[in-house]
C-alpha cells in the first residue's frame, strides 16, 4: 500500500507541469512557468534525463510517457521501502514527505551546480 500511495508526489508534479502546458511556444511572460514546468517533471520523473540525450529522436508525447513510466517503480519502491520500516501511517507519511523535500531540494541544487560550471 505505501508503494500505490508513494504515487502521490510524482502525480502531482506531473498533473502540474502537464497543465501549465510546457509543450507550446510561448512568449517570453510563459517562459519562466515553461522552465519552472520542465524542472518540476524531471522532480517528478528522474528518468527524463535519459531521453534529453541528442542521439534519442522522441517527441514530446513519448518522452513524457516513457519517462513516467519508467520513473513509477522507483517510487513505488521507495514507497514500499518505507512503509516496511515504518510502524504507522503517520510515521511512513512524516517520512515519506521529508524524502519527497529532500529529493526536490537536491534536483534543484544539482541544476544550479550543472548552471552555474556551464556559464
């Protein structure tokens, strides 16, 4: 059950960024919410990196749908793994939101890493 509802985050990061319509050109207002989406998916999806390669010709479509479906069994075993070593629900919730911050404050000091050494 803690792995289903380990699905939680990921759902509604990608809820998220799907809504805000990352996939259309915009004018330079949309811009910040088009690069605040994408960094949002890649929380959401840490598998996306793997189809941002320049060899791998995918469209928008297959690329989000692959990198969710190739991301959920990492949550799902993160959430698993958690609820095994949690006594209840609240304590498997407390644990589950403190990996869910932790895993996003370190997407975003690694993106500032990689922007800061890239110029």
């Amino acid at each position: 059950m803690g792995g289903i509802l380990a699905f939680m985050y990921p759902i509604a990061l990608a809820a998220g960024t799907l809504s805000v319509g990352f996939d259309r050109v915009g004018d330079m207002s949309d811009l910040a919410a088009s690069i605040l989406a994408v960094v949002l998916f890649l929380i959401a999806a840490p598998t996306a990196w793997i189809f941002s390669v320049d060899f791998i010709e995918a469209g928008r479509l297959l690329v989000v749908t692959s990198a969710l479906a190739t991301s959920w069994p990492l949550w799902f075993l993160a959430g698993s793994r958690l609820a095994y070593f949690a006594t209840s629900w609240v304590i498997w919730f407390r644990r589950y939101v403190v990996m869910c911050v932790v895993w996003s404050v370190l997407n975003v000091l690694v993106l500032v890493v990689i922007g800061t050494v890239s110029g």
